[in-house]
C-alpha cells in the first residue's frame, strides 16, 4: 500500500525537512544539505527513501540532478486524507457544543 510508504518516508524528521525544502522548488543535494548537518550519503540514502515513495522525483541536467516534489506523490496523500475530511465538520460542531455548555 502505497500510504505506508509515504507515511515511513516522511515519519523521518530530516526527511521532511528535506521534502519541506523541495516545497519550496528545485533543489540538488548540494542546496537540500544547506543548513544541515548531513553528509553526502546520508542526503542521497534519504532522497531516495522519498522517491521509492513517489515524492520526489529527479530531473539530469548534465552530470547535475536537481530533486522537486512528484506532484503524483502529493494526490496520493491528498486521497488518503479526504476519506478523514468528513468527520471533522461534526467533530467541530460537537467541540462547539461542549464548550458551549462548560461556559454555562
């Protein structure tokens, strides 16, 4: 199921610091290991957990390869949250309610 590995990717903090800087737009390994303190193969081994998980995906440019977030990865997520989307509405309202009453 396609869900677990997005979710074992991004359970990893330095990998969703890495998919947060791809957010951001196109970047090679040299840029994502800015600010981190991360060696070469660590960014590699991470930056290819997340694109076996179809949320990145790599574009040669020479002997350059510059990483961006697989947009095919993000619908992924996206459906798996919209099965929980509906419960919240009658969440909140039910919240609204108790905190209604405790004020009383």
């Amino acid at each position: 199921m396609i869900e677990n590995e997005i979710f074992r990717a991004l359970a990893d903090p330095t990998r969703r610091a890495i998919f947060e800087k791809l957010a951001d737009g196109s970047k090679n390994a040299s840029a994502l290991r800015e600010g981190m303190d991360i060696s070469q193969p660590a960014m590699s081994q991470h930056i290819s957990v997340l694109r076996s998980a179809g949320l990145v995906k790599e574009q040669r440019q020479g002997r350059f390869v510059n990483y961006e977030v697989d947009p095919d990865g993000l619908a992924q997520i996206a459906q798996w949250l919209a099965k929980y989307r509906a419960y919240w509405p009658a969440r909140i309202e039910a919240l609204k309610i108790l905190l209604k009453d405790m004020d009383q």
